[in-house]
C-alpha cells in the first residue's frame, strides 16, 4: 500500500508552493505527484492549422517527498500510518489516529 494514493488531500512542507494545499490528481511511478492547481509552469503551444500559438499555464508533478497528507481532524500535516480493522488494513493519520479516506 502506498502512503500517499490519488484523490488525497496534501500539503506541500518545501518550495516555492510551501504550505498551499490541494488535490492529488495522478502518481507517477511512486515518486512524483500531480497536485491540482500547484507546481504552475508556463508552456509554450506551438500554433497549428486550426489556430495560434498560445502559452498555457499547467500544473507540473512535485517529488512525492515535498508533500504530506492532511489529517482530516486538525487540517495540517500529518504522517500515515497503518492499523488493522476487522481483518483490512486501513491508512490513519500519525497525529489524531483518525482514518484516511
């Protein structure tokens, strides 16, 4: 089981987008992460037939070890941790012991 999986809640501990929050989107073989709205770089679209040239702005993945989960009870940061319920392994959070969802 991985720590950190998508549609998780995280905050970033270090760079640029130091304490913003936001969504996991996708995980990129277990090191880096996409997270919705951080990590913005600007990208140069090259025109085509149908159009112009255009810059877009996207999110580019951070290493996975500048995030941390988001305990559900306090909202900061948090390690995860295991715990057996009922016979399946279960993600909690280190701080309040509350379950990841």
């Amino acid at each position: 089981m991985a720590k950190i999986k998508q549609n998780d809640s995280v905050i970033v501990i270090t760079g640029k987008d130091t304490g913003k929050t936001g969504k996991v989107l996708r995980i990129f073989n277990n090191d880096t992460v996409l997270v919705e709205g951080l990590n913005m770089r600007k990208k140069h679209a090259r025109k085509d037939q149908t159009g112009k040239g255009q810059i877009i702005e996207m999110a580019f993945p951070l290493h996975i070890s500048n995030i941390a989960a988001i305990d559900p009870k306090t909202k900061k940061a948090t390690r995860v941790g295991y715990k057996m319920i009922d016979t399946k392994k279960v993600r909690i959070a280190k701080g309040s012991g509350q379950e990841l969802k």
